[in-house]
C-alpha cells in the first residue's frame, strides 16, 4: 500500500518526541541528521549500522588535518551568477544569495570552493531523472561556482528555485531549496547541505529537513530576507552563514 | 580554544547533482601519461549488496614527495567558453572527484600518496539517501598503523585496497551489512 503523508508525519513525529525527550533528559544536542533516519526511504540502506571509528586528530600527519586547494583557474569570472549563463534571462524572482564561510572558531574560510545547484522557478531540475510535469527553462541550468574572499565571503545571483514533488511517499514535495556544496581547510570540514527560504509552509511535512532533529539546527538551514540586500526593480535578497566543523590542522598549529 | 559557532547540518547530495558536482578529468588526478599511474576503482553498494549509481566519491590524498600542500586545477576552466580544460598536466592537485556509473562502479588514476606511515587515501562518500557523508580510507599497502591495528581482522581487511593486475587496487565501499566498510570520524 502506498505510503501517504500522514504515514510519514506519525514517523517523523515519532522521532522527533524521542529526540526532544532524550535532550531533555540530557543527551547531547545532534547539529547533523542522524544517517538513520527512516521517513526518508531511501537511507533504509544506505547508511553504516556499525558506529563510527575515531580518528584522534592530534597527528599532525593525518591526511584529512588538510585538504583540497582552488584558485582562480578553477571558476570563471560570471560563474556566480546564474541568471547569465544563456542567451535570454531566466524566468522567475531575481535573487541574490550572500554570506561568510566560517570555522566554528567564527574565523573565514577564505579563497574556498563553494558550489551550488538547484531546480528552476518551476521546480524542475536540468537533469534527466526528474521528469514530472513543469516546464524546463532554455535559459535556466542552475549551477554556480564561486571562491570566497579574503573575509570568507560569498555572493550568488540566481532565481529563487520551485518547490517539487519527489517519490518518498504519495504527495511528497520537498520545499524550495538551494543545494550548496562548500570546502574548508581540512577534508574533515567538507560539508554538502542545503540552503531554505523563510516562511515555507512545506517545512514540516519534508522528511529530509526534519532528519535534523534539532529545531535550533533546522533553522540554521534557513536563510534571512536582507531588505537592504535587496535592489531596487531587480532582485530579492537573501543571507546564509555556513559554518563548518571537524578539526583542521591550522587549529593544531594554534593550539601549540 | 573555545567554539562559538555551532555547525550548519548536513544535508544528503540527493540526486540531482550529477550536471553541477562532477568535472571533467575529477578521476584524473595523477597527470595524462605519467609512467607512475595507479588506477584505484571498486564498486559502492547497499545494505542488500546493490551497487549505488548515484554516489559521488571523493577523494584527497598526499602528494608523490608527501607535501598535503595540494594545488589549485582539479577543475581548471576555460575563461573563453566557460567549458573545462581539465588539469594542467604538471600540478598535482591531490584530489579527485568521480560519481559513480550506473553500475555503481567508480575508477581514480592518481599516483602513489607518499604520506607518512602507510600510503592511503582519504575517501569521502555522498549519495541520494545517505543524510551525512562518510569518511573512509583507501590503504594501499597493509601494515603496523594506528588506526588498522585497533580494528578486528575482518573490519581492518575493508580499509585495504587489493593489488591486482596493471597497476590497479580494488576498493569496494560497502555501505552497510556484512562486510561493511569501516568509517571514520574526527575528534
């Protein structure tokens, strides 16, 4: 039988009762979804059932205390922004997306990778696995590419993304989002999330945001309406800090 | 020092990356036709022993001489039709990015990593389904390490690659069930 949305809504209330009850009894606070998280189907088996392994990051040879570098040979100039990439303008609301790259230390992130994709106004991604029914926009592909500066920041033109359904139960729509895909100075920092908008009334049904159980942690998933980001006849605008974790080894030299 | 800021959460790859995320030549670490090239390539699968075609593995490694320095160029663009150039034939990055194909099979030439202690490669793992990323390594060669010898025999056997015929090391990543692949997290 087909699974319907209050199916999954007794799951994820479920889980978040457990969650909000052992917190309360003085379990740590979880910031990442946890790997099991059933509402969403398709992590049944696709995640680890053994615990995880530690590595002690006190070695200043581990491999992962560093990590990738980029540099201006790896973007082009008009990769930040996605409403120029084709012959004509793309349709639906200009935004522009803004905001620092941070260690949890609050110090930037600078000269880093961040990478973004996202459906169309429509919510249809240029890709060929999403076949339902909304228009495909020729002058729409929804990839960006920017490094941050020298204070860690970022700043992305684009339209602001549909909201879409998707096959985890009947009627599932996933609320408009924005895919982000950022480096910090360590591998361990990697981080592949994304990015809501305020106010979606789809925010409660969606099992992949409730997956972070914490609401704190939910809402630093959301980004903030900036009226003066915002300009005149042209774009909304939006801000959205990311802050990274795992030890790097620039905290290691520190710490000395 | 003390932490301010608590992290943004994960968020799974989902499955749409697959025209934003990978890159020309992202399995192409080691530089075209170096005499030194290894190919590491293996299958990604499920909890029921189902290849994964929509995972996208990364990977960061040292150098050759050992530097973790790494290079700019994994993705080197070019800034007249916004196309990709692919490396640059002489720098080595030190990372690579590869999805899987629809048989849940990936493949990296890359050249030997000259860390110290055992060469390995750090693997990082992201997939539709999968919330949080994963950590792993690719160990090529078996030996006293820190790490390796705390593990029971049939957990540490998943860290190490098999050398196999023509320069190649099998690493297949299992996700989950037996067999499954040992990952890490740091502290």
């Amino acid at each position: 039988m087909a699974l319907t949305q209050s199916d999954i809504d007794l799951e994820i209330n479920d889980l978040q009762n457990a969650y909000d009850k052992a917190v309360a009894g003085g379990a740590p606070v979880l910031n990442h979804p946890s790997r099991d998280y059933a509402p969403y189907r398709s992590s049944v088996l696709r995640h680890p059932k053994q615990p995880l392994v530690a590595v002690n990051g006190g070695d200043p040879e581990t491999v992962e205390l560093s990590g990738p570098v980029f540099g201006v040979t790896d973007i082009t100039e008009i990769d930040n922004n996605l409403t120029i990439q084709h012959q004509g303008e793309p349709l639906g609301e200009r935004i522009t997306v803004r905001g620092r790259l941070l260690d949890s230390g609050g110090r930037p992130v600078r000269g880093q990778l961040v990478e973004i994709w996202q459906a169309n106004a429509s919510g249809r991604y240029a890709h060929l696995r999403d076949q339902h029914p909304a228009p495909l926009d020729p002058n729409f592909t929804g990839v960006g590419r920017t490094l941050t500066d020298d204070q860690g920041r970022y700043i992305f033109t684009t339209i602001k993304p549909g909201a879409y359904p998707w096959r985890n139960h009947t009627n599932a729509w996933r609320p408009a989002h924005i895919h982000f895909s950022v480096f910090g100075t360590a591998f361990t920092q990697r981080l592949i999330t994304q990015m809501y908008f305020p106010g979606d009334p789809l925010f409660p049904y969606d099992p992949i945001l409730r997956s972070v159980t914490d609401q704190a942690a939910r809402d630093r998933l959301v980004a903030t309406y900036n009226h003066d980001l915002s300009q005149p006849e042209f774009s909304l605008g939006y801000e959205w800090d990311i802050v990274l974790d795992g030890p790097s080894a620039t905290w290691i030299e520190e710490g000395r | 020092m003390s932490e301010t800021l608590l992290p943004t959460p994960s968020h799974t790859v989902g499955p749409f990356y697959g025209y934003a995320l990978p890159f020309p030549d992202g399995e192409q670490i080691a530089p075209a036709g170096h005499p030194d090239t290894i190919t590491l390539h293996g299958y990604v699968l499920d909890g029921e022993g189902k290849p994964i075609p929509d995972a996208l593995l990364e990977f960061w490694q040292a150098a050759p001489d050992g530097s973790l320095r790494g290079a700019p160029g994994s993705l080197r663009r070019d800034p007249v039709t916004g196309g990709h150039l692919g490396r640059n034939g002489t720098d080595f990055t030190g990372f690579g990015r590869v999805p899987t194909d629809a048989d849940g099979h990936y493949a990296l030439r890359t050249l030997p990593p000259g860390n110290a202690g055992l060469p390995y490669l750090s693997v990082c793992v992201f997939a539709r389904g999968l919330l949080h990323h994963l950590f792993t390594r690719a160990y090529l060669a078996d030996g006293a390490d820190t790490l390796l010898d705390a593990l029971p025999a049939e957990r540490r056997a998943t860290l190490i690659a098999a050398e196999g015929p023509g320069r190649t090391y099998r690493f297949d990543i299992r996700l989950q069930g037996e067999g499954e692949t040992v990952f890490l997290e740091f502290q």
